[in-house]
C-alpha cells in the first residue's frame, strides 16, 4: 500500500509511521529523518536545509521533491510505502502526484493523526526536556512549526478528504491505542472484531 502520514508537528506521525513500516513490511520515509541525515554528513542538502530547520520553516519544494522522487524510484520501495512529514504543502502535493503518475500508482490512504495545540507543545517541550528532544524543539521554533503547519499543511486536510482518501485517528490517545487504530485504518481486517 502507499499511505501518507498527515498531522502536525508532535503528533505523532514519525513513531507510528515507523510501527506501520516495521509490521507490514512497507518502506518509511521521513523527509525530517533524511534531511537531518544530510545535516549531519554536511553534503550540500544539508547546507541548504539547516537555516529552514532551525527556524521551522519549510525547506524548499525542489529540494524535498527531489528527495522523494528518488527514494521511492528505488526497488525497495515497491512493495509499499509510508510517506511521513511529505507532502507538506499543495505544491508537493502536485510533485507528488507526478510521482505516482510516472510510476503508474495511486494512493492508498492519508492517515490524518489529530491532536489538539496545546497537547503538542506540552509533548514536544516534554520530549526536549527529557533530553530526547531535536535542535528544533525549542519554544519559539515549535511555535513557528505550528503556524507554518497550518498556514502550508493544513489545507491538505480537506484537499485528501475530499478525494476520499482520509481517514482520521484521534491521535491524544497512547501509542499502542493509536498504533491498533492505524493498523485497523489501513487494513480494517487488522484488529476488528473476530479478525
Ligand atoms: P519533521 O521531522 O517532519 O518534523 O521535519 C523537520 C523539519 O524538516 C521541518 O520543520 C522542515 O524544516 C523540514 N522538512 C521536513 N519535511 C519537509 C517537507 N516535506 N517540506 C519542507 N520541509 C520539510
């Protein structure tokens, strides 16, 4: 299948796309993840992206189109994929149909995990404090996360729900209940009743 994990910063996407990833067998592909990668190897992505990052900001389309483009041409990724933290406004919605046009597929599912503001902060300055935190999850900067999530990304919501393709999970609940009501998203055989 190919999914796309939607929802805002904190809530959870990346720990539930790589559960997903790691029970069905499927590719996981975080843009954060990859251009953290290119950060820490200091190619020339990296240079590019970092500034973006530590402000909040988008890093730009052709850089992140060309990052997803690539890695799902690749065997690896036919048997299924998770995309997570792309697409992330409309433009990268349109590459990322591009994608899927050239290779002949569709989407399967937008899995949108919800979860309201103030939960989000609490959970990324929680994660920050604790030590697990990213260079991007200081007050300021997780603040502008959030506007810039839902100036670009939130519109994709209603686009994804009004093609049919979303499916929304209450995110505030604890990893393993959402981790059960992402499985029964995707497969409704997974987890219902007698399956
Ligand atoms: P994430 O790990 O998904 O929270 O992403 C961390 C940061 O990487 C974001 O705040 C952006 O600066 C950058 N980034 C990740 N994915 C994208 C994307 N699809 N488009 C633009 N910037 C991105």
């Amino acid at each position: 299948m190919r999914i796309v994990f939607l929802g805002p910063p904190g809530a959870g996407k990346g720990t539930q796309a790589k559960l997903l990833a790691e029970t069905k067998g499927w590719l996981h592909l975080s843009t954060g993840d990859i251009l953290r990668d290119a950060i820490t190897r200091d190619t020339e992505t990296g240079r590019l992206a970092q500034g973006f990052m530590e402000r909040g900001q988008l890093v730009p389309d052709d850089v992140v189109d060309r990052i997803v483009a690539e890695r799902l041409d690749r065997d690896d990724a036919g048997s299924g994929w998770i995309l997570d933290g792309y697409p992330r406004n409309l433009s990268q919605v349109s590459a990322l149909e591009k994608i899927l046009g050239a290779a002949g597929g569709n989407l399967d599912a937008v899995l949108f995990l919800a979860v309201e503001d103030e939960e989000l902060v609490r959970r990324i300055l929680g994660r920050a404090g604790q030590g697990g935190g990213r260079a991007d999850d200081t007050e300021n900067v997780v603040r502008e996360r959030l506007r810039v999530y839902r100036e670009h990304t939130e519109p994709l919501v209603a686009q994804y729900d009004e093609a049919g393709l979303l499916r929304r999970i209450d995110g505030a609940r604890s990893i393993p209940d959402v981790s059960e009501a992402v499985l029964r998203a995707v497969d409704p055989a997974d987890g219902g009743p007698g399956a």
